[in-house]
C-alpha cells in the first residue's frame, strides 16, 4: 500500500501527534477534538466508521501502514514541512486545533504541548518562537495566523483570524 501525504493528511498527521493515543492510531480529547479527528479520517477514507473504536475520551483504530506512515512524518517533519506551501499550512493548523491557544489580552499565541522540533519546524519557516512556561510562543503571530487560516477546522471562525487579517 502506498501512501501519499497531502494537505489533508498532513493536516491529520498534525493534529494527531500532539494528542495520540497508546492504541493504534488515534487521540484522546475533548467531543469536539474527537469529532474533528473522527471526521477527517473518514473523509480521507482511512478508515471505515466500523473499524473505529472509542473509549473514555478517545477514539482510535488500527493499521499497520498508517501507523508507520505518521510516525515516519512525525520524525521527518523539520524535512518534510520546510517550505511555505500548503502541506505545511494545513500541518501547522491541525496541531493549532489540537494545542494550540491564545491569550485575548496580550495578543499571544502559544503551543501548549510543543517539542524541541516544534520549534525548529516554526524557526525554519520563519515564524519564529520562544519558550515561556513550558509553552512555545509563536514569534510572529499574525503572519502564522494567515499563513493556517484556511486550514484550521476548530478555530476556523474564531475573531482572531479576522483580527488577523485587519492588521495586515
């Protein structure tokens, strides 16, 4: 089986790395954040709905492939997502969706859960970051915030998307 990464996979593969399950391939979360990643996969037909399996605040499935494949991105991302282009538009939203945030006083948008690479992946596109109390602050928010609009399923009509694009 091949698999081909495109902007709804990276999408996926970003949204699933911040809150993966021990079983299989899946997340743990909220019914919204469940409900986005439940709807995606299925959209993208990796899934049937009768292969998928849920358990206290998460849902998951199984397959070898798939599993292989978005741990291979997941250790690649500094490689595969290095240019300003849709795959990395939409891999950067799903993990926004997933543990991303914002603070509507101070205009600061952050990662709660971000790694070494997440911050390496943020540099290299020219975002920039910082670390502040375990979280990762975006440097440059408003052009990270037009660069995934398109992409983000959660926030999609969220007021800091057209605060966003009233400043530029």
């Amino acid at each position: 089986m091949k698999i081909k990464l495109d902007p709804e996979l990276s999408y996926i593969i970003g949204f699933w790395r911040k809150r993966k399950t021990k079983e299989g391939i899946g997340i743990y979360g909220e019914d919204n954040d469940i409900e986005i990643f439940s709807k995606e996969i299925l959209n993208k037909k990796i899934v049937t709905p009768e292969k998928l399996l849920t358990e206290d605040n998460k849902i998951y499935f199984y397959h070898t492939a798939y599993r292989k494949f978005f741990k291979d991105i997941e250790f690649e991302q500094c490689e595969r997502f290095k240019y300003l282009n849709d795959y990395a538009a939409s891999y950067l939203a799903g993990m926004f969706d997933s543990v991303g945030a914002f603070d509507s006083k101070t205009g600061i948008i952050y990662f709660e859960k971000a790694g070494k690479n997440d911050d390496l992946l943020l540099l290299g596109l020219g975002f920039g970051g910082k670390w502040r109390d375990k979280k990762l602050v975006i440097g440059r928010p408003l052009m990270f915030l037009r660069f995934i609009k398109n992409y983000v399923k959660k926030y999609k009509d969220h007021e800091i998307f057209s605060y966003a694009e009233k400043k530029k």
